[in-house]
C-alpha cells in the first residue's frame, strides 16, 4: 500500500502558524503524481510500483579524502529516474576560528538515470590553510539538487586529516 502526503501539513513556529500545501493526484498514463513539500519536489508512482522524482536526486555512495587537496565523491543517479540527476556538491568546513562554517569546495554534476559519476572537489586554499593549521578538517558535503535553494539537500560529513606521508610547512602568521 501506498502511503502519500496529507493535502495540508500543519506548522507551529515562533513566529505563527502556516500550513504547506501538498497534493496527490492519479494521472491519464495511470501513475500517481504527488508534491514532496519538503523537498520542492514532484514524485511519481507508476503502476508498477517504481518511484521517481522530478527534479531526480543523485545518491552519495562513497566519500574519500584525496591527499591534502580534495575530496573524491562517488554519486549514482536512481535507475526509474525520469531525467538525469544535476545539482551542486559542496564542501563546508568548521572554522575554528570563527566558529562559522565556510565553504571550502564546490563542483557542479550531472549524472544519466542508473548511472555512476566519481566527481573529485578540490579543496579551497582557506580550507587548506585550515588543515595545515588545525591538522584536521571537519567538512560537510552538501548534494543540493537545485540552484534555487537547499530544499532537499543530502548532508553527510567527513574528517579529513593530514596524510601521515604528507609532510606540511609549518604555518606562520
């Protein structure tokens, strides 16, 4: 059985009460159709079970630091995908400093329906700094599905540290 969204989902904030509207609807083609409010995103059911989104969101199936300078990123686009999988990764690394994040990385993908892409992201010359400095680097990997905002955004998180090969000058200053 399949389970959809009520038609309204009520929110209490600080700062009043607002509902977001989602829907569910059956289509000509006989799939169902239906709003992920969440995640500004449309889904599809096909008679045969199979779900799909619209935009698609790519899956993060392997992260691995690469030396001193990168992040290697394996993504996979769903195969009942109805369009390629595009959006932006991006590093965030913890500023000891400051105590903010700050982004330190970002590549944009695109990847065909049930396919693999291995993206590797440099890391920015502050986030580099920062490793050299604090000897790790707490980071953020963020896999936004749109340019238009965060909604649906994938998080997951990796310390890089470094290479006990890797011999770095000491930082001055």
């Amino acid at each position: 059985m399949f389970r959809g969204p009520t038609p309204y989902v009520h929110h209490e904030t600080s700062e009043g009460t607002w509902y977001s509207r989602c829907g569910i609807a059956a289509g000509p083609d006989g799939n169902l159709w239906f709003t992920q409010w969440e995640a500004d995103r449309i889904a599809r059911v096909t008679p045969g079970g199979v779900v799909s989104e619209y935009p698609p969101t790519a899956v993060v199936l392997r992260i691995a630091q690469r030396g001193a300078s990168a992040v290697a990123v394996r993504l996979r686009c769903p195969a009942g995908a109805v369009r390629e999988c595009r959006g932006t990764l991006r590093l965030h690394a913890f500023d000891n400093l400051t105590g903010r994040e700050r982004r330190v990385g970002v590549r944009r993908f695109a990847v065909a329906p049930a396919a693999r892409a291995d993206l590797v992201v440099p890391i920015s010359a502050v986030g580099r700094r920062q490793l050299r400095r604090w000897r790790a680097l707490s980071l953020n990997i963020l896999l936004v599905p749109s340019a238009h905002s965060l909604a649906g955004a994938a998080r997951q998180e990796l310390v890089m540290r470094v290479p006990a090969r890797v011999t770095l000058p000491p930082v001055t200053g």
